[in-house]
C-alpha cells in the first residue's frame, strides 16, 4: 500500500468515526483532490464547509475540483466565496490562488479595493503593503500569511531551515495562533510527535496553515 492510499485510509476513518470531525473531513477531500479523484474530492470538501463556511482552502480544493469536472458556474460560485473569505481572514495565499484560478478559468475574480499587487518588490503602488520579510519604518517586517506589518518573532521555534524560514517570513500574532490551532490538529489526530509519521503530519498541517506549502 502506497504512503498516499494509507492517508485515505487513516483520513477516512476518521472522517466516519466522527462526521463533526472538520480536520479529518478536510485532509480527506484534500487527499483526494491531490488524487484527482474529484467526486470524492467534492463529498468530503463539501462535508468541511458545512461545518466550517469560512474554511478558504476548502473552498479553493472544491473549487478547482468542480473546474476539473467541467461544472465551471458551480466552481466559479465557490471560488468567488473563496477569494472574500479569505481575503477577509487574512489568508492571502489561498486568496491569490484562487484568483489565479478564476483568471485561468477565463473569469475576471473579485478583488476587494483594500487588496493592492504591487508590479514589483523595487516599486510598491502608494499605500501598498511592503513585500513579505520586509523592514518597515515601524522597525517590523510584513507577514507572508497576513501580509500585516506585525512583530516578527524573537527566535526561530525549530533549529532548522523550516524554524529560520517561518522566522523570516511569519509574524508573532500568526504563529500564535498556529500554536493554538496545533493543539487542536495533535488532538484530532492523536499525533506522536516523537514518531517520523506523527511529525510528517504535524508538519503538514503547519505549512498549509502558514501559508509555506
């Protein structure tokens, strides 16, 4: 059995044991849209926004599921919900994915007047935000998940080149509320750190939250 069809298997008994279980939900529909199996991908990410509307990778996977199945005014619905969600929260990656995403589709996406692409780090648009790890006049650095101009923090939490690249690119406020939300995924998933399989996941989960996928 391949290390992608045991995740299937881990996610969707966990998804059937607990049907209010949104972060088994979600890794299954992820799993699944990384598979190309879209109709299951559909089921399970459907299933995660039930529970949580204002999941935006949920909404960006099933988006670009729907495209694939050729049901592009469903997908462009999803995505267009997406891109405000995320926008309002913060998570500008997912945002500019799924932008991208309706812009391939042929579809002009939303975009809230608050969001500004500056053409080039050297020449930002005035009132545009400073590239992400940049120095501000505040003596801070811009935040890649929340593109905010945030207190960096003291020290690298791993001592490795992940804990130095969230070091150089994530804010303190951001980090924190990664610290709680681990809390949650070691929980869900009844992780063992001190195992290469428990940290795998861990990680995993980190990254996409962050925003370093």
């Amino acid at each position: 059995m391949s290390p992608r069809d045991d995740r299937l298997q881990v996610f969707t008994k966990m998804a059937e044991a607990d049907p209010t279980n949104e972060l088994a939900h979600f890794s299954l529909g992820k799993a699944h849209f990384e598979l190309r199996n879209d109709a299951q991908a559909e089921s399970a990410l459907r299933r995660t926004l039930e529970l949580n509307p204002g999941h935006a990778q949920a909404h960006r996977f099933l988006g670009e599921a729907l495209l694939r199945m050729g049901r592009k005014e469903e997908a462009v619905a999803v995505l267009k919900a997406g891109i405000l969600i995320a926008h309002e929260r913060g998570e500008f990656q997912p945002r500019n994915q799924m932008q991208d995403a309706l812009e391939k589709a042929g579809v002009e996406p939303p975009k809230p007047q608050t969001i500004v692409k500056p053409t080039s780090f050297n020449a930002a648009p005035a009132g545009a935000a400073a590239p992400p790890g940049t120095a501000t006049s505040a003596g801070g650095f811009v935040c890649k998940r929340c593109g905010r101009a945030n207190p960096r923090m003291e020290e690298a939490p791993f001592l490795n080149d992940l804990g130095k690249r969230i070091h150089d690119t994530i804010c303190q406020p951001c980090w924190r509320e990664w610290f709680a939300m681990s809390i949650k995924v070691i929980n869900e998933y009844r992780l063992n750190l001190l195992s290469p399989q428990g940290n795998e996941v861990y990680e995993t989960h980190m990254k996409e939250f962050l925003g370093l996928e």
